[in-house]
C-alpha cells in the first residue's frame, strides 16, 4: 500500500490530510500529465453530509489501497498503484503548466477537475 496524502481539504473522507476510506479509485485512462488523473473515490463535503455516519470509515490512515486505471503511469501496474508515496491534491489553474498535451476525455469534458494524482509520471 502507498503511503497516501491527500490534501483536498473539501473531501468528504479527509481527515487532517489522511484518507478516512481503505481504498481509493484514480482514473486516468488516457491520461499524459497530473490534470488528466483524477480521484474517483472524492466526495466533496457538504453541510447535508459532513456530520453524516459512514458504516464502512474507517480511522484515517497515511497507509491506502490505491487502485489505479493510469495505464500510462510508470507506478501502475495490473491497475495498482506501486508508488511508495502517492498525493492526491486540486486542480489549480497553474497545474496546467504540467501538461503539454492537453487530452480530454471522449464528452471533451474532464471526468473530475477538482482532484487530481500528483505523483503521476507519464511512461512517455
């Protein structure tokens, strides 16, 4: 398991930059910089369900399952992630400086642009 830091503080399972989940979904099939990755397991944070109970929360933990469908991240393999460390973080403006190859997804829309894998590494 990566050691996982997640600093997307409007999460729903963020708790004090640790994840509150056992696992952790990051898409990025087609992806060929940080902004094309995304967190699928993010639920932001809302006054409906920031006090609701979870059955399945768990204590946070630095230590996550990171199943990841980034075939072209040189930490993935059999869609999981063998990084030592992983961070998932926003999407800022600036990030895009990241990407020289701006590839979105089949609608033209991004899956997810609110968070994003930052210890993706393209292959390529």
């Amino acid at each position: 398991m990566p050691k996982l830091k997640c600093v997307v503080g409007q999460c729903l399972y963020n708790a004090n930059n640790a994840c509150q989940r056992n696992s952790i979904d990051v898409e990025g099939p087609m992806a060929r910089c940080k902004k094309d990755t995304a967190c699928l397991s993010y639920v932001e944070r809302t006054a409906k369900n920031a006090n609701m109970e979870f059955a399945k929360i768990n204590v946070p933990s630095n230590h996550t399952n990171v199943y990841c469908d980034a075939s072209n991240c040189v930490f993935e393999h059999d869609s999981k992630c063998f990084a030592d460390k992983i961070e998932i973080k926003n999407v800022e403006s600036s990030d895009q400086k990241y990407c020289d190859l701006e590839s979105k997804y089949h609608d033209g829309h991004w899956k997810n642009s609110v968070t994003m894998c930052k210890t993706f590494e393209s292959k390529e």
